[in-house]
C-alpha cells in the first residue's frame, strides 16, 4: 500500500472514531453546526435531502480532518461545512484511492460546500480544512 494513501485512511479512521463519542456539545460545535445547517437548508430548496446526523471537531490549518462516507452512484451529494472561528474554510471529495474528484464548489468566509455525484458506489472521502485559526467545525451532507 503507497504511503499516502495509508495516511490518508489512517486519518479517516482517526477522524470517524473521535465524532462518534457522545460527549455534550459545546458552544463552537453548536455554532458551526448552525452555519452549516442554513447552508444545506439552501440546498433543500432544490430537492437534497439533509441526512440524520453531523461529524463536528477542531480542524488545523495544517491538518486537515478526513471524514469517510459511503457514497451511491447515481446520487447526487452536497457536503456542507461551517465553521465557528475560521476565517476560511475549504471542503475536498476524494476517492478511496485519494485522488482528488471534481465538484461543484461553494466558498463564503465561514463556510462552504462541494456538491458531487459519484459515478461508482463506495467509500470516499471529505477532507475539511481551515485557513487562518484553529476553528470548531461541523459537516453535513444532503443527498438525492
């Protein structure tokens, strides 16, 4: 297995396993949480679904957070993420491999999205990384 691609499914674990714990919300996570609630709900106005649950954590400016998802071909997704301090912050598709796909992108301060339509069923990967501060983040995602 190359290098990159067992950090990058090293991280993916990483990153699953510590929003899964059941610890109260803070304040930043309830924030950023709201920031990319309003985001999706623009989506729903065009059909998405915003599915149950969200992934919320401290994303580095240097260290992006992977998040992995299990995609269907033939459905059409939007990652939406928001952020409660970051001046800036950017989401990515990848495929399991690691290879970057092509998205359709939304990008304004404290939030952003990418919209993306996988050809083939499987596991992928949403990397969330933030410019300037440290910042709390949380990522939904809406489907059709």
């Amino acid at each position: 297995m190359n290098p990159w691609r067992k950090t990058f499914l090293t991280l993916a674990v990483a990153a699953s396993t510590a929003f899964t714990s059941a610890q109260a919300e803070t304040d930043g996570e309830v924030e950023a949480r709201k920031i990319a609630l309003d985001l999706a709900g623009a989506f729903s106005n065009e059909g998405f679904k915003i599915r149950d649950g969200h992934w919320t954590g401290t994303a580095k400016q240097s260290e992006p957070v992977v998040v992995a998802v299990n995609l269907y071909a033939g459905n059409q997704y939007w990652f939406s993420v928001g952020a409660d301090e970051a001046k800036k912050i950017t989401v990515q598709v990848y495929d399991e491999h690691g290879k970057p796909m092509t998205a359709e992108g939304y990008q304004d301060e404290d939030k952003a999205a990418a919209g993306f339509s996988p050809t083939v069923s499987g596991q992928y990967f949403v990397s969330i990384t933030p410019e300037g501060d440290t910042g709390t983040f949380c990522l939904v995602y809406s489907y059709k």
